[in-house]
C-alpha cells in the first residue's frame, strides 16, 4: 500500500519515512516518545495524516473527519 502526503518538508519527509519503516504503532509511538520535541510534534502531526490517508482509501469520509484533517494541517 502507498500513500502520498503532499505539503511536507524535508526534514517532515524524513520522518514520515522513519514512522513508515515501522512494523506496528507501538513501533511507532516508541520512536515518537525518543524524538527530540522539536520532531516529536511534527511526528505526531505526520501520524495522524498517513492513519488519515490510509482511512481515506478504505471509507468514505465524512465532513467531521475533513474537518478533523483540516485542523491538523493548519
């Protein structure tokens, strides 16, 4: 399976490859929690878009949920 987040930077590519390599959440709540905070947050925030964009692929989603994803990205 394949996602695509769009927008990010280097550095926030970088880590979306890090959580990527990971197995399971625990994996990747574990790298989260051993990140500096300045890359801790961002991880947190790329988390919740790749669990966004792979429930986007499986359901239909409603306008909570957009808003949801338009909170984080902002």
């Amino acid at each position: 399976m394949g996602i695509t987040l769009e927008g990010l930077n280097k550095q926030q590519y970088q880590i979306a490859d890090l959580l990527w390599q990971c197995d399971t959440q625990e994996q990747m709540q574990h790298l989260i929690e051993h990140m500096p905070p300045e890359y801790a947050r961002d991880a947190r925030v790329i988390h919740q878009l790749m669990i966004a964009a792979v429930m986007d692929q499986y359901t239909e989603v409603s306008e909570d949920v957009q808003d949801l994803i338009s909170r984080i990205c902002s």
